[in-house]
C-alpha cells in the first residue's frame, strides 16, 4: 500500500505550475460537469493537460500517468474487488436482510432512528453507497409504513450510517486511494475514521433527522409494498441487473438466512484484523511472534481476502448455496466495479503528474510558509472538486494528489487524520451534479427543494462534523 513517492522539484516556474493544476482541474470539472465525459477519461485528459500546460515532455507526461495508474491500481485494486465480492455475499445470502430485520425489529419506535442509523453504518462498512442504498430503500419504507413516521425521519439516519462509511471508513474506495497517495497507515486511519464516524452519524443522522422531517414532511411512496416483487424487482434492476443486483436472491431462490449473530462477526472480522494490527504496531515490540502473526493477518489484502474465504462457508453456504450459486455470486460482483477501479487508478495517474512536474513542491512550499492547517487545506481542496465534480471519489482521489507532498513532515496520526479531513471535505454538499442527490430524490419522492433540505444538509452536515471531529483528534493525537 505505501509505494514511495517524492515530491519531484518544480519542472517549471510557479508562474506556470500553479496555472497548469488550475488548468487540469478546470478541464476535469468541465468534463465530467458539462459534456458528461466518463471521469476516467477526464481525469486522463486533465493529466496530459497538465503535463503540457506545466513543460513537462508528452513521453515523461504518460510515463508519470502510467506509473500513477498502475501503482494504484496495484494498491487498492485488488482491496476494491475483494470488497465486492464480500458485500455481493452478504447481500444474496440475505445475511444483510437478517441484520436489517434483527436490529429494527428489536427497535421501539423513538429508537426506531437510531437502528436505521445503526444499520445503515453496518450495511455501509462492506457495501459500496449506491449498493447499500438499494438493498436498505424497501426497509426504510417497510419501516416508515409500520413506524407511522416521515420517510426522511427514519431515510436519513440509515443514509447518514452509509454515507459516513463510505467516505471515513476503508474498505471504501475514496479512503483507500488517500490511504495510498498519503502513505498512511491504513491500521491506524480505520481506528481513527470509526472514532470520527460514530459521532458524525449520530449528529446527522437521527439528531438531524428530528428537525428535517418537520421541515420535509413525506410519506413513503407507493414504490415499495410489502411483499412487492415488483418492487423488489425494480431495486434490483437499479443495481445493475435485476436478480443479480439486489439482496433478495436468498429470499426469492427459498435459502435460509445465516444467523445474526453470525453474519454480524463476518461483517466485522476484516475491521477486527485490520484494528489488531493497529493495536500490535503501537503495543507489541516489532519482530515478536505475536507482532508478526497480527501484523499479517492485519495486512488489507490479507484482512479481506480471510473475510471473503469466512464468508463463502459463513453466508454462502451458511445459507444454503452450493459452490456454483457461490462462485456465480463472486463472479457478479465485479463487472459493476470496473468504472470504479478505473477511475480510482486514472486519479492516481492525475496524481503522480502533479507530483512529477512539481506542482505539488510549490504547493507544499506554499503551505509551509502561509500559517494555513494542512487538515483544513486538505477539507477546502476536497469541498471545492466535490463542488464542481459531484463525485466523492474524485474529490477524493485529485485532493490527495495535490496534497500528497505536504505528508513527509507528519507523523503517522496526523497522516491519517489528513486522509479522513480529505474524505469528510469529498462529502460535502451533494447536489445536482451528483448521482447519488438524483438516487435519493427519486426513490424517496421528493421535489428537488426537499432534497436539498433533507439529504444535501445531511452531507453538509457529515462534511463539517468530520472536519471538526478531526481538528479535535488532532489536539490529542
């Protein structure tokens, strides 16, 4: 995960480096904003822009782009797929269906919130959003429907749960591709980003929830009945192919449900291992058996590959599938995941560019001399691209790139702090130019004025804990 990378000396003046990052990123934005180009192909143009913009030769430019693919794509690529695989079992196995209906339906109706958010933090550890949204929507009406409240007061703490995990949290992309840009220490980044999670969710999610409701006061729509395959059906088909993309496929082939208890301790046995590692760098004297045995099992890679194997006899055959359904099940995971594995290496090509032509130096020089905190840069430089891009992930991934020079001086916590000030700043006010405003408004039939109120606040409100939740740890850290 932690490949080196130095901050190359400037190739040009400052004069012409800063304007040749605001070019690339100009180009990026408008891009992807305005002609809908897909973001790999943005964020492969915007480095070539910035390599000539910058005098750096058209050779060394693809030279760098390569370099940048393909060492992220060797760092998290296999993590991205692997995560997957685990939240593809966990959905057909009906093992999230299980933790769904255990924790609300041992919910009165004023915890009924803080369940959702519960759930929808669970959910959201191993899913990818859009993923976990899908699977969670016939749940949040099921339950807005029995619980007699608003759609928002119990839709936004379950969002606020995945919504947090998704940008806090790895195995989630965006923090992965930060994780490597900034050399942190993923051990480290995860126990930090759990600590800023928990109360993030819980400040925008059921907190917020109580005021947002009154002010966007919606019943469920009729998308959702109980028992309604064709709903079920629909959900499925939004997540990339009817059957094959939702979690039903458990309850519609007739499988039994893996137990709560023990689809709980699958969820988190890739979060224990990656903790205990954590724990044995900081507690354990290095070379020491135990050291060695945490510091393997700890490793990602090994971490979720253990989960992936556990998962396959926990969920899968835990719920009746034989070793065709299992390996069909694996094997669906991965098409929908090839626009994000080349998105993420095409921003760690943008990445290495700016660190080769020296951007990143005259930036990191910059910041040195002007006072400014390197976590709240770091927040700023994530607002501003997720602003004008509306992706989470690119915010992410150009952010960290940008910001990838200044980390030779922090220590290893506040290296992982920056990674999660980045990844609550990707958050920040998601709307029309962001997929996922579109998903919401549309499955929770709202107006765009509702959506801005109820789920645009939530993501602002997320962005602004994490920041300050951050700046808090940074005090004792």
């Amino acid at each position: 995960m932690h490949s080196i990378v130095l901050a190359a000396a400037p190739h040009a003046s400052s004069g012409r480096l800063v304007p040749a990052a605001l070019a690339g990123i100009a180009l990026i934005v408008v891009l992807i904003t305005w002609l809908k180009v897909h973001p790999f192909l943005s964020l492969t143009l915007g480095s070539l822009l910035v390599g000539a913009i910058a005098g750096l030769p058209m050779a060394d430019t693809v030279k760098s782009f390569g370099k940048g693919f393909g060492d992220t794509a060797s760092g998290v690529g296999a993590l991205i797929a692997l995560g997957a695989m685990f939240g593809k079992l966990l959905a057909d196995s009906g093992g999230a269906d299980q933790i769904v209906d255990t924790i609300v339906g041992r919910s009165g109706r004023r915890a009924l919130p803080w369940a959702m958010a519960l759930v929808g933090a669970l959910i959201g550890l191993p899913m990818f959003f859009e993923i976990g949204l899908v699977l969670l929507m016939p749940v949040i009406y099921l339950v807005a429907r029995r619980s007699g409240q608003s759609i928002i007061a119990v839709g936004i703490p379950a969002l606020a749960g995945l919504s947090a995990m998704h940008g806090l949290v790895p195995p989630h992309p965006g923090p992965l591709v930060a994780i490597d840009a900034l050399h942190a220490d993923l051990g480290v980044t995860l126990g930090l980003g759990v600590l800023v999670a928990v109360p993030t969710v819980a400040l925008a999610g059921p907190l917020l929830a109580r005021f947002a409701a009154r002010w966007v006061d919606v019943r469920p729509p009729e998308l959702f009945t109980t028992g309604d395959t064709a709903g079920e059906k629909d959900a499925g088909e939004r997540d990339g192919g009817g059957k094959d993309g939702g979690g039903k496929d458990g309850a519609e082939q007739g499988r039994r449900r893996p137990s709560f208890a023990l689809t709980l301790a699958t969820v988190l046995l890739p979060v224990v291992l990656m903790l205990l590692k954590a724990f044995a760098d900081i507690v354990l004297d290095e070379g020491t058996e135990p050291y060695t045995v945490l510091d393997n099992l700890g490793t990602p890679l090994i971490a979720l590959l253990i989960a992936v194997v556990v998962a396959m006899f926990t969920l899968g055959r835990g719920s009746g599938m034989d070793r065709r359904t299992i390996t069909a099940t694996l094997e669906r995971s991965l098409p929908p995941i090839a626009g994000v594995l080349l998105i993420v290496a095409a921003g760690g090509g943008f990445k290495q560019t700016l660190v080769d032509t020296g951007i990143g130096k005259t930036i990191a020089d910059w910041v040195d001399g002007s006072g400014v905190s390197v976590l709240v840069l770091g927040w700023l430089v994530a607002v501003l691209i997720r602003l004008a891009t509306g992706s989470a992930t690119v915010a992410t991934v150009t952010a960290s790139g940008i910001l990838a020079p200044l980390v030779t001086g922090l220590s290893t916590g506040d290296t992982s702090l920056l990674v999660l000030a980045v990844g609550s700043g990707s958050l920040f006010f998601s709307h029309v130019n962001d997929a996922g405003f579109w998903l919401v408004k549309e499955y929770f039939g709202l107006s765009v004025g509702q959506t801005i109120k109820s789920w645009s606040l939530m993501e602002t409100v997320i962005s602004v804990c994490g920041l300050v939740f951050v700046l808090a740890l940074n005090i004792v850290v």
